[in-house]
C-alpha cells in the first residue's frame, strides 16, 4: 500500500493563488470580448435550415449515391432559390452531424483521419449563393463525439485520450481553415454537442474521461472568428436548455423543436440575441429513414404564423428546419406551407 505524499501549507496556498488567478484572467479575457452585431439577424423574420448529412437517405429506391457524388451531384443555387422562393432570409447549413463527413476540402480533418472530406467545396457554392441572393448564411458544425456515433473519428480526433491538449489542437484547427477559407461569407457558426464537451451544462451528454480538462471555449470562439471578426457564434446546450458555456458568444441555440417559448425580450438575460429553431416537419430532424416520403409540416398555418409574429415582436428570429432527402431535395409541402406563412407575415 503506496503512502500518500504529505501536503506542505505553502503548496496548498499557491495551488489557491493559481486558482485564484486563472479564475482573474478568465474574468478579465471575457469582460474585454466584444459581442458582433446581430442587428441584421434581429431583423429577420425567419430563416430555413436542414440536416443534409452523410446519414440523409433518398425518397427514391434507387436514388442512393456515395456520399462524395452525392456533393458532386447537390444543386447549390436550386436550394438557395427553393429556401428564397419559401421566404428564407438566412440558411443554416449542417455540414454534418452525427458522422465527422464535411462535403467540402478540409486539411485539418484530414490529418486526423483520411475519406472524411469531399473534392467538391458544397459550402462554399452555398455561401456564394446564398449572397448573390442577399440571403445569409449560417454553418453549423458538430465535432461528431456523441455517444460512439462515429467511434473511429472519436479515437482519430482525441476525444478518448488521456491528454485531451490533441482534441482542442484539432477542433480549433478545423474550425479556423474553415472560417479562414470563407470569410465574409459565412455570417455565423451555430456549434452542436457543447455539452459533450463540458459537463457544466444542464445536458450532460459527456461519454469521455475530461478529469481535470476544461474545454477552452475562448479559443474557440476566437478560431470560429478567423476570417470575419463580425461572424456571430451560438454554443448549444441542447434542446430547450439554456446554458452559457462562455460568454464569447452572440446568439442563443435556440433550439426549441416545438412553437414553444416566446421570448420577452430580444435578449437573453445574459445578453445573448434571441433565437428559436423549430422542427417544421420531421421531427427526427435528419431523413434518416429508407424510402420514406418526405415529411408534411406539423403545424397549423395560423399556429406557426402567430408564433413567428410573436418572436418577431421583441426581434428574435425564427429558423424552421425542413425535411430534405440526399438528393437535396425540400420537403414540398413544406415549401409551400412557408410560403403561405411569408404572405401572411407581410403587412
């Protein structure tokens, strides 16, 4: 049996007066951010997104393709016209989700793990025809460590190591080529599974070892911002949690699934622009499933309608996620719901 080492008074004081201090500089670092502007996100009415994603399957029983022709094959400027037509004023696009597949160039996902990335730059084809259409573009992203849905990138990336210093160097790797290489044209992050990274939250969905790590969420944020300093970023603490894993953030998650929670205010009680994201049709979010009919909006017209006009009035905006199968195509019904829901929202 090993004697447990004797604890001197001196060290227990530094250890508290380096405690005490790297709790100052975290203080100080987070008084000095300064939050973008959300003026234009305010002012949006509502917004579309989907999750089209390696794991998106087809309508058609033989209108299944690899996932790289499936990118090759994707019509950019058909789905921006599609998400303007139904009344869209921004997109949030998940470059994926459950599975570390990104349908663009990547280097620093390949270096952690090689077949993950596309020829193809689908985001930037997005972004370029989101602006031509003075429609915004916002990109989520999820680091894709969630409870072994892809164990092989989990390993590859660092998240089971012991030294967890490997898996902070390649997220922000990802994150900053990324918002480098776009620049101006991608207004904003939303990033997904925070709480998979910090058990702080109110959704602890942490499936690793983090003893004595804590995720630098600063560095982060500062990575997401590379190439546009004005890019707004939203950390998730998951469905209808409200949980602020540092205040270098600009926009709430949001994340509401339902017509629920109608804001007050336009700003949370921590400062952050108002937000909510609502499942318009599939309620798993992602068409998943096999020769499956694309999913028919939820709701009734007036319900959504009074919803959005209800957020719009203290300038949160609406994001309606809409079913779409790996072709890229929209969930029809949907389309045309949300184009009726634009004509009654107009004065």
């Amino acid at each position: 049996m090993k004697t447990k080492p004797r604890v001197t008074r001196r060290e227990i004081l530094k250890t508290i007066a380096a405690a005490a201090t790297t709790i100052t500089l975290r203080r100080a670092w987070s008084d000095t951010y300064r939050q973008a502007n959300t003026d234009w996100f305010a002012g949006c009415h509502f917004g579309i997104s989907t999750h089209w994603t390696a794991q998106s399957q087809p309508v058609g029983q033989d209108d299944w393709l690899p996932f790289e022709e499936a990118v090759n094959r994707f019509d950019a400027k058909r789905y921006v016209q599609k998400a303007s037509e139904a009344g869209a004023q921004y997109i949030i696009f998940t470059s994926c989700h459950a599975l570390q597949m990104l349908p663009a160039p990547c280097a620093a996902i390949d270096r952690v793990a090689a077949g993950r990335t596309t020829r193809r730059d689908l985001i930037s084809d997005l972004a370029e025809a989101c602006h031509a259409r003075d429609i915004h573009f916002i990109l989520y992203y999820n680091h894709s460590c969630n409870h072994g849905d892809d164990p092989a990138w989990e390993y590859a990336v660092g998240y089971h190591a012991q030294d967890k210093s490997r898996l902070t160097r390649n997220l922000l790797a990802i994150v900053r080529e990324l918002g480098e290489r776009y620049g101006a044209r991608v207004d904003g992050w939303w990033f997904d599974s925070c709480f998979s990274l910090d058990p702080r939250g109110t959704y602890d969905s942490v499936t690793t070892d983090l003893h004595g790590f804590q995720f630098p969420w600063e560095d982060f944020v500062a990575a997401a911002k590379a190439g546009h300093e004005q890019r707004l970023v939203s950390l998730s603490s998951g469905m209808l949690t409200h949980f602020l894993y540092s205040s270098h953030q600009d926009y709430e998650g949001g994340e509401a699934n339902d017509l629920v929670a109608v804001p007050s205010s336009r700003y949370t009680a921590d400062h952050l622009q108002g937000h909510r994201w609502v499942c318009l049709d599939n309620s798993e979010w992602l068409h998943g499933r096999v020769i499956t009919p694309l999913a028919k909006p939820r709701f009734k017209t007036e319900s959504v309608v009074d919803y959005v006009r209800s957020c719009n009035a203290c300038s949160v905006p609406v994001t309606f996620n809409v079913d779409i199968d790996r072709t890229g195509t929209f969930s029809p019904e949907s389309l045309a719901f949300l184009r009726e829901v634009k004509l009654r929202l107009q004065p």
